[in-house]
C-alpha cells in the first residue's frame, strides 16, 4: 500500500479498495476519510465496500466527497470536523492523495 505522510496523525493516499483496508490498519491507522466520489472513475470501489471492511477491522470511516479542482467551504468545515472526531492516526485517500493534501492544508490554515 503506498501512503505519504502529511504529519505524525494524517497521511494520504490515492484509491482503496476493501483488501487494502488489512494492510491500512496493519500500518496502524485507526481512521480512514474517502475524498473521492463514487463513480468518479468506473471500476472503482465505492465508498461503502471501503466502509464495511474498514468497519469490519475495527476502523472508523468517513465519507466527505470532494470533486477534483472544486474544493468548497463546506467540504473543508466536514473535513476539520472529521478531523477533530476521529481517533489517529488517519489515512485520507482520493485518486491520486493530491485532494486530499490540499483539504488537509485549507484545513490547517482555517485553523490559524
């Protein structure tokens, strides 16, 4: 599974699929936040197939769709809250984990 670091509680990812969600917590994240819509890309595990094997590992989940180059206020005041709710550390993915760091910064700097 390939993972970049953000800080010590976030990393991203680009798309999950059920069977990576062993290997997700076996890296000893605790939470997982898909910012990928379903049906983005055909083929694609939707959000709640991540959901039930997350579930089912004893992961929390989130679900907050972003569309690509479109983040919006209410996508940032979702991810702050899911942020602050969730045990860490967390691991954020979308296609490529590029949305999921800028909503990590936008959050950051809401924050400031």
């Amino acid at each position: 599974m390939n993972f970049q670091q953000i800080t010590s509680d976030y990393s991203v990812a680009p798309q999950l699929s059920a069977a990576d969600v062993k290997a997700v917590a076996a890296a000893g994240f605790k939470s997982i936040i898909c910012n990928r819509p379903d049906a983005e890309h055909p083929g694609e595990a939707p959000a709640d197939e991540v959901r039930a094997a997350a579930e089912k590992a004893g992961l929390e989940f989130r679900y907050i769709p972003v569309i690509s180059g479109q983040i919006t206020p209410q996508n940032v005041a979702d991810q702050a809250a899911a942020l602050a709710g969730l045990p860490g550390p967390v691991l954020a993915y979308c296609r490529s984990g590029a949305r999921c760091t800028n909503l990590f910064g936008l959050v950051q700097q809401q924050r400031r």
